[in-house]
C-alpha cells in the first residue's frame, strides 16, 4: 500500500494521466475505510471522508467522473500485486507430496435490475441481474489465488475451463461437483497434479477389476449393515477421453438421504421430470473421486479431507454476514464494481494479518487456532485503527499491542464435542505426511 507503488499502478493502468489533486494512495484509502456498508454509501460520503482524512475537497460531480474502466484497472492491479504477495509460514517441506492444497468455488448474489445487461440472471426464477464471484485459496499456505467478478449465467464448469492453465505440478485441487469435467480430470492428470472431487450423481463409473459398471443398489445392500467404506479404481469416461482414479464411496444417514431425494424431486418437478430408482440409491452415497494413492491419502483421510472445502463456504458467510458484499445499491456500474474491488483489497489485507496471527497461535501453543468469524468481527470494530498502520501513523506493532494482543485469547476457536476443527482435521491428515 506504499503511495509510491500505488502512483506506479496508477500511472499504468491510465488512472493517473498527469499531476492531479488527489493521489491513488488518497482515493484507495477513501474507497476502503470510509464506510464498509457500501449499500448506504454515497458520493457525498465519500468527498467528506476526503476532506477529513486527507483534507481534499472534491464535488461529487468530481468524484462520479473518476469511477471508470481505468479507475477498475487501477483498482484490480492494486488487488492482484496483494495476491501475488505470497505468505510462507515456513511448510515448505510438510504437507508432502503436495507443493499447495487449491480450494475452489463460486458465490451468487442478486444485483438491481439496472445491471441486467451486464450481469443478467435467470429470468425463469425471476431474478433479472445475478452477480457471481469466482474464488479460490490455497490452504496450505493461506494466500488467495484466484478472485474473479464473472456472469452468473457463465457456470462453474465453463469457468473450470479457463483455469487449466494455472494448474501445476504437485498440487492437490478439492472442487465441488460443479467445476469437474473429464477435460479438466484429464488436465490435472497431465501436468502431474491431484484432484480430489465429487462427482455428479449421473456420472458412470466402470470398475477396473471386473469392467462393470457399480451397482448402487448391491454396493448399498453389502454395505448398509456396517460403516465401512468402499474404495476402488474406476474408469471415468470412454474412449480416449477416459481416465483412472480412485472412487471413494461412503453410506450417508438417513436424514441426509432424505434431504437429498427432496432437494432433488423439487428440481425434477421443476424440469418436468422424474427422478429413476438408480439415482436415489446412488444418493445413498457420499462419493469422491481422486487420483492420489493410498499410501499418501487413506480413504478415511479423503473423506476428512474434503470436509475442508466447507472452510470455503464460511469464508463466503464471512464477507456477506459482516460485511456485506451482497448488498448493493444501484449506482453506475464502474462504481458498483470499483468499491466491491476496495472492499475486497480491504478484507485481504485483514485476511493476511489473520492468516500470521493464526499461524502464530498454532506454532505457539499446539492444540490451539484463531477463529476467522471472531478475528473479522474485530477488524470490521477496529477499522480506523488499521487505516492508521496503512498511512503510517501508527506501527502495525503498536496496534497488535493496542488492538490484538488483550484480546487475543477471545479470538481462539472453541472445541466442540464430537466434532473436530479444521485446523485439527488438517494437523492430523498431512502433518503425518511431513
């Protein structure tokens, strides 16, 4: 955040074009810490915040007019150097064989009817304009990798297949059912990586052993006496698109059964079809599929591990429940998406700061981690305090001192019965592999 970088940034993406009153390090900061809720913020707010911070004065007129393509441009490199700033906690050698642990997926949220162009929605579910954020994190390290503004009417598997080229030798990608292709199976296989992922319900899998295609209904009357689960290398695809891995299938509850038959009828109801007894046996399994050996990954240590993805979803809950990204007002579109970059420059630089205090805890005092909820919940309280360590005012020591250090033993994630953590679930899986 050095105003020098910035101006740099600037200067190139045609934001700042020649000697101009108020500075990018000004104008970021303003975009950042005036207001969190940016549904209630107005242009009007944001000249104050200028001529009390930074004692600039600007009309909104003024202001409007810098909201443009070369404002976003600005904007989204500032973002993408923060992510290309990496954090290393010093696990190059644990975690074997895998070099990062990528956790992907998606966030819909409705928009005004004014960004319908732009962001069109569904119009069969009465929604006109839906905005979808792509997103990605390594788990291993604590860095974001990818964080994209994108259609909701381009789905996760159309997305999947534009990232194959980020895909490199020695990861371990965890996607939803959503993002998986055999093009993309095939891909990770090639540049002698890993996946590990759920599969869609239909998809057909032919047992390397006998050449037979599973039998739900046999596997599920074998295995509903005991909790047993069942691994074994399938064939996916045909011709010279199929591919090996391992399938991992595992009986659910009842309860979580019966969910899935009624989510799933509701859907059929919907497209004038009727849901086949395959299926609903099929549904009597939680299934992965993964090309990782046994000796590196058990099946138990699989099925652990992609509960970890759900640590995706609560980073989701996190920027809509506290600071709400999904509320939004309608302004010009160069605005809307310029404050929605701010904001999340705003939550990186915070989600770093978590990231090496939770490191810290752990290192410390073994058995222990932060919470992401409690920590976010702080540094939502005390946001003037960090826009102080941003401008120099104040040593990013002095707030730990001041904001953090009292308070820190609140922060901890608290144990729940019967149930592990997922800083516990991740211990246990790799720190054995280290």
């Amino acid at each position: 955040m050095d105003p020098d970088k910035l101006s740099e940034l600037a200067r190139k993406s045609g934001f700042l074009q020649r000697q101009s009153k108020l500075k990018p390090s000004e104008f970021i900061d303003t975009l950042m810490f005036s207001d969190l809720d940016h549904s209630q913020l107005s242009l009007q707010d944001c000249c104050n915040d200028l001529a009390q911070q930074h004692q600039k004065s600007l009309s909104k007129v003024g202001l409007h007019k810098r909201f443009n393509t070369r404002t976003l441009d600005f904007l989204k490199s500032v973002l993408s150097t923060q992510m290309a700033l990496k954090l290393d906690h010093g696990q190059l050698n644990s975690w074997q064989p895998f070099s990062r642990v990528l956790i992907a997926d998606s966030s819909k949220f409705t928009l005004p009817d004014q960004f319908a162009e732009d962001y069109p929605g569904f119009g069969n579910f009465g929604v006109s304009s839906i905005m979808n954020i792509q997103y990605s994190f390594d788990l291993k390290h604590g860095n974001w990798e990818n964080l994209e503004l994108t259609k909701a009417t381009e789905n996760d598997q159309s997305h999947s297949g534009k990232t194959l080229d980020r895909i490199c030798k020695d990861e371990l990608h965890i996607r939803d059912l959503g993002f998986v292709t055999l093009e993309y199976l095939a891909r990770v296989i090639k540049e002698e990586a890993f996946f590990l992922n759920r599969p869609h319900p239909q998809v057909k899998f032919v047992q390397c052993s006998n050449g037979k295609q599973i039998d739900w209904v046999k596997l599920y009357q074998k295995m509903q006496n005991n909790n047993n689960h069942f691994d074994t290398e399938v064939i996916v695809g045909t011709g010279k698109d199929a591919i090996t891995c391992r399938l991992i299938a595992l009986p659910v509850p009842e309860a979580v059964w019966s969910e899935r038959i009624r989510k799933a009828e509701q859907k059929a109801k919907s497209q004038k079809s009727k849901l086949t007894d395959k299926y609903k046996t099929r549904c009597k399994f939680s299934v992965f599929i993964t090309n990782t050996t046994k000796e590196s990954l058990n099946a138990a240590a699989i099925i652990q591990l992609y509960r970890l993805r759900w640590q995706i979803e609560l980073v989701f809950k996190t920027w809509k429940s506290l600071f709400g990204i999904h509320q939004i007002k309608a302004v010009k579109k160069d605005r809307l998406e310029c404050q929605l970059i701010a904001k999340f420059i705003w939550i990186l630089l915070n989600w770093k700061i978590f990231r090496c205090i939770d490191a810290a805890i752990q290192k410390g005092v073994p058995g222990y981690a932060c919470s992401m909820w409690k920590f976010f919940k702080q540094a939502r309280q005390f946001d003037y305090a960090l826009r102080k360590v941003v401008k120099s005012s104040m040593s990013f020591e002095q707030w730990c001192e001041i904001f953090i250090f009292p308070i820190i033993k609140n922060m901890l994630i608290e144990p729940k019965k019967r149930k592990k953590a997922a800083f516990e679930i991740v211990y246990d899986i790799f720190n054995p592999l280290g």
